[in-house]
C-alpha cells in the first residue's frame, strides 16, 4: 500500500517525467525524451510578464508578438551585399549585349561624321581666307561643329539613361530574388551592407566617411549574410 501511495505522489509531482516512466520500460532513451518533455513550458496562448505597463507575448503569424502594432512583434533580419549582386547582374550577358549594341550604333553614327568631316575637309582644302568660298567654308566647318556637339551631348544623354535603365532594373531582379529567398526562409528584414572586413579604399576625408558609414555593421553574425544564396537564385557568380 505504501509502494502504491509513493507511485501515485510521484506521478503528481513529477509530471510528464513520471508518468512516461511508469508507462514505459525505464530505458535511458525513454528518460531523456520524458525529461525533455517536462523542460517544455506550454502549449500557452499568451504570457503575462508582470510590469509597468504589463505585457502580453503571444504568437502571431509564426513570430514572438507583443502587441497590436506591425513593428511590435519579433522580426528575423539578413543581410545582403548589394554591390556585389548588382555588379553581378550588370556584368551578364543580358546587360553586356545591351550595352555593346549601344556601342555598336554610336561607333557607327561616329564614323558617319567623321567621314562627313573628311569630305568638307577635302572639299574646302586649300580655300584661302579672301577667297569667294572662304565664307562658305566657314559656314560648313561651324555648322559641322555644331552638329558635332549635338550629337556628343545626344550621345551622353543616351548613355545616361541606359546606365540608369540598367541599373533600376538589375535592383529590381536582386529584389525578387530576395523575396524568394525571404519568403523560402521566412525572414522579414533585409540589410544592404558591405562586409565589414572589406578594405576601405584610400580616398579623400569624404569619400572616406561614406566608405565607412555605407558598412551597415560593424560586425555580422555567421549566417545573416545571404548574398550567396540571392546569386546561387540567379544563376550568377561573383568573386
């Protein structure tokens, strides 16, 4: 009666511990999985933690929450290397093809002038300054000159906008490839950042300034950095 009496007083006290005890062969494994099961502290909709306000911890959406407002619950962060991507993506085939056929078409408009050039040059070669053609000449030259600067200033421009066309729509693929890495590991904030061990070119006290203050962190935990993975995503590699 007394050994029945201790069984049942154990198996009130020691919970989850005793009972799988009694239920099960006392094997070692059988003690280590029972043990852990009593270290467990729920299932709990909500923990009070005693303060002034108190606050309430709960789950909400897979994450720790502890009130109403979106920024109010736990967040899991990454980081990623954006010029490392970015370069990356411009450097591929996509974005190359696109700038050598721009290459390709200003070359082309270049040598258009420049034989033009060579054909007033020829035409007017040896025109003295009193002569009747030497007013014509003039004309040519500055209107050629001016075209010139035209097309320098076109040429500029255009190569601006690709420049940027191209860069807006290489952010734009790192981001979706950050998404599906975000969404596949359910993180919720995503750093630029350069790696803080990279070496700080030497430059000017500006430029050094802003080389320091673009290194997000100052140290990095293993396992943050997901460049890796956003240019495994998109097939791209980068030293």
């Amino acid at each position: 009666m007394q050994k029945l009496t201790s069984t049942i007083v154990a198996g009130l006290v020691g919970g989850a511990v005793a009972a799988a005890l009694v239920a099960a062969p006392w094997s070692r494994e059988s003690i280590a999985t029972a043990t852990a099961a009593a270290d467990d502290l729920g299932p709990a909709s909500t923990v009070i933690l005693a303060g002034e306000p108190e606050v309430r911890v709960a789950a909400k959406d897979g994450r720790l929450s502890w009130g109403t407002e979106p920024g109010a619950r736990g967040l899991t962060i990454a980081a990623v290397n954006t010029g490392k991507v970015l370069g990356a993506i411009l450097e591929s085939d996509r974005f190359e093809e696109q700038r050598e056929t721009f290459r390709a078409e200003v070359e082309k408009a270049g040598k258009e002038l420049e034989a033009r050039f060579e054909s007033i040059q020829s035409k007017y070669q040896g025109t003295k300054p009193d002569s009747p053609e030497a007013g014509e000449a003039r004309a040519a030259m500055q209107a050629f000159q001016q075209e010139y600067q035209e097309f320098m200033a076109r040429t500029q421009q255009a190569e601006g906008t690709l420049a940027a066309e191209q860069f807006t729509e290489a952010y734009s693929d790192m981001r979706t490839a950050v998404d599906v890495i975000c969404d596949r590991r359910s993180i919720d904030l995503v750093y630029r950042f350069i790696p803080p061990d990279e070496k700080i070119a030497p430059a000017d006290n500006d430029t050094l300034t802003l080389q320091m203050q673009a290194r997000t962190f100052v140290r990095l935990p293993d396992g943050l950095d997901i460049t890796a993975d956003v240019l495994k995503e998109m097939n791209l590699t980068a030293e």
